[in-house]
C-alpha cells in the first residue's frame, strides 16, 4: 500500500514537472557564428565603419550557410565570390602569400573591404545604405546604379529582405547573448582564485645543507 502511494506521487511529481517545462518559455534558437569563423569575423568587422559582426555573419548565412565549399556554379566559396570579382578583390586574409577563394581567412576579408567599397559606391543614391550595399553584393554595383536604387531582381530583392528583416536582427541578438555569456565567463575567471599564484616557500632540505668538514 505504502509503496503503491509512492509510486503514485514520483509520477505526479514528474508529471508536474514536464508540464512546467513545457510551459516555460525557452530562449528562442538562433543562429551562431561558428567557433571556427568567430575571430576572421570580427577582424573583418573592423575594416570600416559601416560594418558589424551581425551584419557580416547574416550576409555569410544568407550566401553560403557558411559553407566554404559552396558553389553555386557563378560563385564560389564561403562568400560566394564571382570570378571576375575575386579576381579584383580576392585577398590574402591568412597569411600565406595567396588569396585563395576557397580559404574563409581569405574570403571573408576579401568580403569585407568589398562591402566598404560598395558602401562608398551607393553613397549618392536615396534609401538605406546597408540595403543598396547587400543589393550590389548580390547584383553588381552596375544594376544598383543604373535602377537607383535595389533593381527589381526577384533574387536580390530576396536576398536583401531576407538578411535585412530576418538574419540580421537574429544575428544581432545571437551576438548580444554571447557576449553576456563571454562578461560572464570573464567575471567568473576574475573572481577566482589565480592558479599562477606563487607557492609558499618550501624550507631548505636537510641534505641541501652546507657541511662542515671536521679538521683532521
């Protein structure tokens, strides 16, 4: 009897508690820089003003899912480069004496400073300067120009609404809760105690002792 009631009660009691689970609202599942792609990213974020860490990973979400083997068949890469184009802006982002389109060091740097020249080329043209950069990038400058404004491209207008008004601002939040997670880290490392803290000092060993030779 005692242990039918028991039973009966850790049932309720698990019952209670997936109910509560299911009621409580999680954190919405964002996107994420990967580990790999993290510090590429943020030294390219730097390279103008007009760039962000949010904004440069909803741009490579939307190009390639951050694949670096992405092909497209026109364009290639973590970035989706064009060949012409990583012809005159492919860069050497790691070093080593190349720049390869298929290396995201090199592509993601090369989209960057590509991304600050395409600000500066859409810098006359009315409407938001972020949209008609993202609409080069996908389009060509040239089309920008000539539409004044995002060409009438079903691609391009897809791409700009979808990194403008869906990645960017999940981005943006997935950037902003990881970096709470990293001040938090830090608070925690600097509370603790420090590991490199000098040992106390051990006394001298007894067979480290100077001698005294007996005279004969």
């Amino acid at each position: 009897m005692f242990a039918a009631f028991v039973a009966g009660l850790v049932l309720v009691v698990a019952a209670v508690l997936v109910v509560r689970q299911i009621m409580t609202p999680s954190e919405p599942k964002l996107p994420v820089i990967p580990d790999a792609r993290r510090p590429v990213v943020e030294r390219a974020a730097k390279v103008c003003s007009s760039l962000s860490v949010p904004l440069l990973a909803a741009q490579i979400h939307a190009e390639s899912d951050w694949r670096p083997d992405a092909d497209s068949g026109h364009a290639q890469g973590i970035s989706q480069f064009a060949p012409d184009t990583w012809k005159e802006w492919g860069r050497d982002g790691n070093g080593d004496g190349k720049a390869d389109v298929w290396e995201p060091r090199d592509a993601i740097s090369s989209q960057a400073h590509y991304m600050c020249h395409l600000y500066d080329v859409v810098e006359q043209i009315p409407g938001n300067p972020t949209r008609l950069a993202l609409a080069a990038y996908n389009a060509g400058p040239g089309a920008v120009l000539r539409a004044r404004g995002v060409p009438t491209i079903h691609e391009t207008r897809g791409y700009v609404d979808r990194i403008i008004n869906t990645l960017l601002p999940e981005y943006r939040k997935s950037e902003a809760r990881y970096q709470r997670s990293e001040a938090k880290r830090n608070r925690a490392r600097t509370a603790s105690p420090s590991a490199s803290a000098s040992p106390s000092p051990r006394p001298p060993s007894p067979l480290s002792a100077p001698t005294t030779r007996r005279r004969p």
